[in-house]
C-alpha cells in the first residue's frame, strides 16, 4: 500500500458516465479522496458509498474531489450509482490497474479487493492511508485528514 509522503500515482479509468478521469487534472489543483472498496451492491460497500455521498458536502467543502474504486464493471458501476445516487465518480478497474498502481495487494487469496482509502494534498502527496474493515470510518479519518491539512 502507498505510504504517507508519496506521490498520487498517474492513472487513467472512464467514470459511470462514460467521462475519463485521469490524475493529472488534480495535481496542483484540489485535493483527491480516492477509496477503494470490494464490490458493489454489497451491504459494507452500499454503507461506505452512501456515507461517502451524505457527507459530499463537505467533502467540497475542503475543495477535494472524491473517487470511488473497484473492480466491477462500468455498466454495474453506472447502476449502483444512480440506485444509490452518488454524486461522483465510481471508476472501473476490472483488470485491476489501479490497485497495482496504488500498491494494494488483494485479500483472501487474491479473491477480493481491499477496502483502502487514500487522500492526496493539493500538490499530490499522500497524507492518509486507511486500511480497515469498518466501512464509515474510512469517511471520518478522510474528512477529519482534511481538516486538518486546511487549518495547518
């Protein structure tokens, strides 16, 4: 997994949209909360997506984009966000590039996805790394990082 102080690894994935989404649009210009979760639909991952989605705001609030992670498809990435109406960006990583990218290694025998989450500063830099089961405490530890990189 990615240490604190490195830089946002270069990626590229398509949104449920069909919108690319790349790294360096972010570089230099906001914040990235990028959260990485297991599957869609799932009853962990709907409470992480949806805690993520009642707290967008504020979010905004500290000008960071958030970015949700996994490994299913665009197609069911562009059903769960509009059942669930997520306000932003689910990217797909079937092949799983991103994780790779991200240095995360798979859980139980390489079956499943981590559940990881990842903020970024403005210049880029890693300043959380979150790995850990509870699915809505991902949302506090990114917002409470956050806080404090903009009062510091």
């Amino acid at each position: 997994m990615l240490k604190v102080g490195e830089q946002l690894p270069e990626f590229e994935g398509i949104d449920q949209q069909g919108n690319s989404i790349n790294s360096k649009q972010f570089i230099g210009k906001q914040p990235v909360v990028l959260f990485f979760y297991p599957k869609n639909f799932t009853p962990g991952c709907t409470a992480e997506a949806c805690s993520f989605r009642d707290k967008y705001e504020d979010f905004l609030t500290y000008g960071a984009q958030v970015i949700g992670i996994s490994s299913d498809s665009e197609k069911s990435h562009e059903k769960f966000s509009a059942n669930y109406r997520l306000p932003y960006p689910l990217l797909s990583d079937q092949d799983r590039t991103l994780q790779k990218a991200f240095k995360i290694t798979p859980q139980f025998f390489g079956i499943l996805s981590r559940r990881v989450t990842f903020v970024f500063n403005q210049s880029g830099t890693l300043i959380l790394a979150h790995s850990g089961i509870n699915p809505t405490q991902h949302i506090y530890r990114a917002l409470k990082t956050l806080k404090a990189q903009s009062v510091g």
